[in-house]
C-alpha cells in the first residue's frame, strides 16, 4: 500500500463533522509513526491525530475546514508526491462529502452553485436546490434532492454541523446533572440501588399517600395511573406498569403486588378498532382481591375478578372470575393449581391436569 489516510474520528455522538484546527507538519514533510501532525477540534474538546504509519506527509483539508467523520484529512504516502483519494473532492477550493455530491449531480447542481464555502455539505445542496424550486429546504422538489438524511424537529431543518451540544454546557444542565449525581449517590449509599429519574425525584410512600392509597403502599413515579383507583394498605406497584380506572372502577385490596411491567385495566378498544369505530368501547369494573401477587408483564382484563391469596405467573394475560387461593398461568391464563397458606408460608400447589394424560 503506497498511502495510508488519516480519517476524521468521531468522538461525539452527536459530531458529524470535525474542525481542523492547526497543521503541526508542513506538507511533504518526512513524518515517523506516533508523530503528531495534526489538532483537530470537535464539539467536546480539540484532539490531536498522529500518524498511523512512517512517510510523507500530504493534507487533504485546510486550516479551519469542517471535515466528515469518517472522510479524509490527510494522506500518509511513501513519497512526497501527494496521492489524493478519489473519494475526497476538492474543487474551487471547497470539499465536497460523498452524499452532497450525488445530491448536487441529481438536483443539476455545480461547483459554481456554492461560491465562498469551504465545504459543501447535504444541507447547502437542499437549500440551493429548494431555493431554485421554490419549495422548503428537504421537501419534495421532483428530483432524489428530496430524500436527505438531514433530521428535522418540529418542521424545522436541523443542521447537523451546528453545536448541538451547546445545551450540556449551560449552567442549568450543569446544575441538574450535579444534583441528579448527588440523588443517585445518596440512593447507592442508603440502599444499593439504581432507579429511573422519576422515581429518584419522588418518594414511592410519599406518591401513594398523594393519592389516598392504602398505608405503608408504595408506587413508583414510572407507574401510570389514570382514574379513581382504589389501593390498599401494605401494597407494592412497580415500574412500567398501569392501573386503568379511567372507566370503571378498580379496586385492590391490601397487602397485593403487582409486578413490574403490569398492565391492569377497566377497559378495552378491540371491538371499536376491528370495526373502524363502530362498536363501542368495552368496559368493566376489575377487583384484585387481598393478598394477591401479580408476577411481573402480566396483564389484567376488564371484568377480571381475582380472589384473595391469588397468584399469577408471569407474563399471564388474565380475563375472568377466579376464586380465592388460585394459581393462575398461561395466555390466556386458567387454574392451573392452588395457594396453600399454611401459618407463615405460602405453597404453591399446581393440580393434578386431566387433559395431560
């Protein structure tokens, strides 16, 4: 190999480009391995490149040009004869990344068409060619200018070469992030844990008795909650999970679990949805009697009627009445067993299945 590039490298997320900053060898120079020969900057810090390999040095950007990531900034070659990739254009003094190029050749688009720019990126070519069509930056113009990798937000085009991190280095973010650190240090040292943002921010007793629920209950923020539910003393509802009462009533008797991930519901849009709205939704009052546990992913129907001391597998879907001290499993979930409470303990009894035989 009579050359080896030294490519921009992407040491931000959200960085595209990189902005060469300073030439630390002149062009043509004798470089050795390791050697420094050129700071760029990103928006995060300024970075210096060494070379990858012995011999000469030939540039391939110049001093404060945005380069891609990923493309060229100089070439390492054998001898002081510069041999420039093919795929990095320099015309009129500008560069042009790959994607801008195939953009300007179908949108009929030249060189000339970009006077005074370094670099001619996917964003300069939509401009120009929504300028001469009359139509928004990244709308349909007829041509394959309309489909551009460019990000859009709220109807506006996002130039990706702007300093979107700018945001992480205000004071505010600044502050935040501080006082976030501090929560989840104090949450390590207290009890070993690592909670969603939600939770970490509002205590799990403290949003129960917010919403009249039970003693000695906790919810977590991450828990959506919608309607008059009625909660019990003593009980836990972890994360991602939803009690719908939005349309019937939801009761749920104390010292109950409902796992992580669970879905429990007063309601249901199938029919309306499978006729195109026609059909009404359908609702139904759901009880969860005392002392139940609802094993993590399952899901409740409207109209589900569970006893005492019911426990459900996970990732059970569960319509029905369903007497007390019943071991539920399966989608969609029958009796598959018994609770048995004997003093402190609970046994799990799965029954005797005669379709099995």
């Amino acid at each position: 190999m009579d050359h080896e590039l030294l490519k921009a490298p992407r040491e931000g997320a959200s960085d595209d480009t990189v902005k060469v900053v300073r030439w630390l060898v002149a062009a043509g120079t004798r470089v050795a391995r390791g050697e420094p020969v050129v700071e760029i900057e990103t928006s995060k810090a300024a970075i210096v490149i060494e070379a990858h390999r012995d011999g000469f040095l030939d540039p391939l950007a110049t001093l404060g040009q945005r380069v891609d990531v990923g493309a060229a900034l100089a070439a390492i070659t054998d001898s002081p004869r510069a041999r420039v990739p093919a795929f990095v254009a320099a015309v009129s003094g500008a560069t042009i990344s790959n994607k801008a190029r195939a953009l300007m050749q179908a949108s009929g688009l030249g060189e000339a068409d970009f006077p005074g720019l370094a670099v001619v990126r996917v964003i300069d070519v939509e401009r120009v060619a929504a300028a001469r069509s009359g139509a928004a930056p990244g709308t349909s113009t007829g041509t394959a200018s309309a489909v551009s990798s460019t990000p859009r937000f709220l109807g506006e085009l996002l130039d990706p070469s702007a300093d979107w991190d700018a945001a992480l280095r205000e004071p505010f973010h600044v502050e935040l992030e501080a006082h976030l650190t501090a929560l989840r240090k104090r949450l390590k040292a207290k009890f070993h844990r690592h909670v969603p943002i939600g939770t970490l921010l509002h205590d799990r007793w403290e949003l129960a008795r917010e919403y009249g629920f039970g003693e000695g209950s906790s919810v977590f923020d991450e828990c959506v909650i919608f309607g008059d539910v009625q909660l019990g003393a003593h009980c836990w509802v972890g994360p991602y999970t939803i009690l719908d009462a939005a349309h019937a009533p939801l009761s749920i008797g104390e010292y109950t679990s409902i796992g992580s991930g669970c879905h429990v519901y007063t309601h249901n849009t199938i029919e309306r949805a499978l006729t195109g709205g026609k059909a009404a939704m359908f609702t139904r009052a759901t009880s969860i009697g005392r002392c139940c546990f609802v094993s993590p992913l399952s899901i409740i129907g409207p109209g589900t009627v569970l006893g005492d001391h019911t426990f459900v597998a996970a990732g059970s879907f569960v319509q029905g009445e369903f007497p007390s001290h019943s071991f539920l499993a399966g989608s969609p979930a029958r009796r598959v067993g018994r609770v048995e409470i004997r003093g402190d303990r609970a046994l799990l009894v799965r029954e005797h299945d005669d379709d099995q035989d």
